[in-house]
C-alpha cells in the first residue's frame, strides 16, 4: 500500500457549492469501512504567501485526505467519487515519499 495526500481545492470560477456535510460523512464512512483513510480534516481560512508576487486567488484549499490505497490508479478511482471534485471543485493527488 502506497500513501497519498489528497487536497480538495474550491475553484472560484466554479459556481457549484461546495458538497455537504451528509455527502462528506457518507464519503469518509465509506472510505474508512474499505481501510483507505488514514486521516484528514477541513480548512479554515488561510493565505499563500510568497515572497516575490501575490498569488492567484481563482481557488482556496478547503481540506485535505490521506489515503492509504495499493496504487495510484485506486488513489484516482477515490478521488473521483469525492463530493467536492463530483459538485465541479478540482482534487489534487501526490504520492506521499518517504524522506530518508
């Protein structure tokens, strides 16, 4: 099993509401029942910074997953059932590496 970071994004353009939390608790009920959540939570309001410009603000972070799924594949086929990505927000998926 591989690890994985899952950031759920809020893209501005988008005129879809975020999902709500019956659609969340369903979603991680069946996430932890399979053994693929290892972990996540909400966002509260925070800001990019960087030092040389402002950074675009067409979309916010609204929160974060860690799975534990054999590949990527699987990883992608989770993240495609999410209630955000399935209301027209954007997902975000990295392999988690180990740092030695």
């Amino acid at each position: 099993m591989a690890r994985y970071l899952v950031l759920m994004h809020i893209d501005a353009a988008v005129r879809a509401e975020p999902a709500g939390k019956d659609q969340w608790d369903a979603y991680i009920e069946r996430l932890a029942k399979a053994g693929y959540l290892e972990g996540g939570s909400s966002f509260g309001p925070g800001k990019t910074l960087h030092k040389s410009h402002v950074p675009s603000a067409n979309e916010a972070l609204s929160g974060y997953l860690y799975l534990d799924a054999p590949n990527a594949e699987i990883a992608q086929e989770l993240c495609l059932k999410n209630p955000d990505y399935l209301a027209g927000h954007s997902v975000s998926i990295f392999p988690l590496i180990e740092d030695s």
